[in-house]
C-alpha cells in the first residue's frame, strides 16, 4: 500500500524513482542504487540512497564511478526481462568483478554488501529502470 501511494503521487519518473528508491531504504533495504532507462534504452544512474548519513557519504563518492561492463549486462537483462535478479551472500570476488576499479570495490565493500536484489520498475507493460 506504501509503494502505491508514492507511485500514485509523481508524474514526473525522476522524483518517482527517488521516491521508490527512498521507500526501499526505510521498508527493507540498507542502501539502494537508482537507474532509469531513457526512450533510447541507455541506463542512466540517478543516485544512491543509504540509511546510515555517514554511508551515504559513501555512496556519493561510489556514485561518481561509472557503471562496470557487467553491471550494465544486469541491468539490461532485468529490463529486457522484466524479471528481478538476486544475489545471497555477495563475496569479494563478486564485488570486485561488478565494480569500476579497485576503489569503487573498496567503497561497495565500506557501505556494505551481503546480499543485493535487482528490480525492475515496470509501468504500461515497459521497464523504466
């Protein structure tokens, strides 16, 4: 019922998916990383969100990395799908093979990862992100 109401609320898919994003950090999840797809099929990432202030300095400085090769297979594959992807008990080589670089893996690990789901957000029969 919480979700509804937020999606119910926004016209416009930015504030929308800040709003999404904001109720999975406070509903079920420690952090959140927020992307959308334009009309050209491009992931586009708007932000991440964290429950703890001093993680969430954190995610802005993660957030500056672009996205890896592999996260963006993901992505793309939950889209097209328009399945969710999960991952229980995340290890080093995990992050390491998801991230940037060497420094955003040290980051991912500091905000802290165990586990991650990937979602799409699906409107009128069409993935938005």
């Amino acid at each position: 019922a919480g979700l509804g109401a937020i999606l119910v609320q926004f016209m416009d898919p930015v504030v929308t998916f800040r709003s999404v994003g904001q109720f999975c950090v406070e509903e079920m999840a420690d952090w959140c990383i927020l992307h959308y797809t334009d009309k050209t099929n491009d992931f586009h990432r708007l932000g991440m969100i964290h429950k703890d202030p001093e993680k969430q300095i954190l995610c802005d400085k993660l957030a500056r990395f672009p996205m890896a090769e592999t996260g963006h297979k993901l992505l793309e594959s939950v889209v097209t799908k328009q399945h969710a992807s999960f991952m229980q008990d995340v290890r080093l080589s995990d992050v390491e093979a998801r991230a940037f670089n060497q420094e955003a893996a040290r980051l991912t690990l500091d905000v802290g990862i165990r586990s991650f789901v990937t979602a799409p957000l699906i409107a009128h029969n069409r993935a938005l992100g």
